[in-house]
C-alpha cells in the first residue's frame, strides 16, 4: 500500500471515530445544552459525514485494485466537503460560530467529489 493511501485511511478511521463522537453527543447531551434545530443541525452534519466516510473507504479499496490519480482528487474534495459542511454546522451548533457561506461551499465541494468520480469512471479503460 502507497504511502499516501494509508494517510487517506487515516483521514477516514478518524473521520468515522469523529462522527460516532458527536453523533453519540447529539443523541445524549447536545439537548441539555442547545435547541432542537442546533441537534438537527449536528446530526445532518453527522449523516453527510457518515455517508463520505463510507464512500471515502469505498474509493480507497478501488485504489486497491485498480489506482487512478483522479481517485485522490474525489477524496480530496469529500473531505474539504466534510471538513467545511459538516464542520460549519458543528461549530454553529457547538460554540455558536456561524461561519455562514462555509457551509454551502462544503455542499459544493461534496458535489463537485461526486461529479469528479463519474469523471473517474468515465475515463477508466
């Protein structure tokens, strides 16, 4: 395994344990301490997260068996999609800190991950 694919892994093993953190805190503490729409705000930023982690280790056991360098450019904007979405919302709901265009760019950035794999695939022999 390359170098830099076990830099990927890490980025989604702590992803994952990231998310089941503060998925467990929206369910158990988060209430006490915020409103319901700040709950709901973590726990969507925790499903975006959830599901592009997933599809992160799905590339990374393609890379397995067939590596593309376009591969690293999807991952690459899932996790500044993850970082600027899901991250926004955390920290609205956390601390208070609106970052209020971060968000939409996030969403953006998971989207344009998505396009680049059909481009992937696409261009795969």
């Amino acid at each position: 395994m390359q170098r830099i694919d076990k830099v990927w892994w890490c980025i989604a093993a702590l992803s994952g344990a990231m998310m089941v953190m503060l998925g467990a805190y929206a369910a158990h503490g988060l209430a006490a301490r915020t409103t319901e729409i700040m709950v709901s705000a973590v726990e969507t930023g925790v499903r975006y997260q959830a599901w592009h982690t997933l599809a992160m280790m799905i590339v990374l056991v393609w890379r397995q068996i067939h590596p593309l360098a376009g591969q690293r450019w999807v991952m690459a904007l899932w996790t500044l999609g993850v970082a600027c979405f899901s991250g926004s919302l955390y920290l609205m709901a956390l601390v208070g800190l609106s970052l209020g265009i971060v968000t939409p760019i996030g969403g953006v950035l998971l989207m344009l991950g998505w396009v680049a794999l059909a481009v992937v695939v696409v261009k795969t022999r």
